[in-house]
C-alpha cells in the first residue's frame, strides 16, 4: 500500500531516531491494523501487519533474537 494513501493517522517513530535517518515509523490503522514506512519516503510504501504480528517482532527484537541484523 502506498503510504501517503494512508490519511487521518499519526504516524510514530522510536525517540532513538534522528532528524533525517533511521527513521521507522508505525500508524495504527485500526483495532487489529498497524502500517509501517520508512520516514525518508513518505510517499512509498508502507506495509500493514497486524497487532500480534508487530508483538511477535517487538518480542523477538527485545530478546536480541535480530541483534546481528545491526552489525
């Protein structure tokens, strides 16, 4: 889905983030729907998971079980 399609939502990212990189941001799109984009492209894509699938990978990135994915 495009993400500047998704209207009427504030979009959130971690306070880690900074002014013009790492920058991922959720909307929450309803009761069960969360979109994810990259800030730097606000008009491309976003993908749409839904609540326990972003708890999974929240759950799995506080393990460490993505740490290597960083270095």
């Amino acid at each position: 889905m495009a993400a500047d399609r998704i209207t009427g939502r504030t979009w959130v990212k971690a306070s880690a983030s900074d002014a013009l990189h790492d920058c991922v941001e959720l909307a929450r799109l309803g009761e069960n729907e969360i979109a994810v984009r990259n800030s730097r492209f606000p008009q491309g894509p976003a993908l749409v998971f839904t609540r326990s699938e972003i708890a999974a990978f929240v759950e799995g990135a506080t393990k460490g079980e993505f740490d290597g994915m960083t270095v």
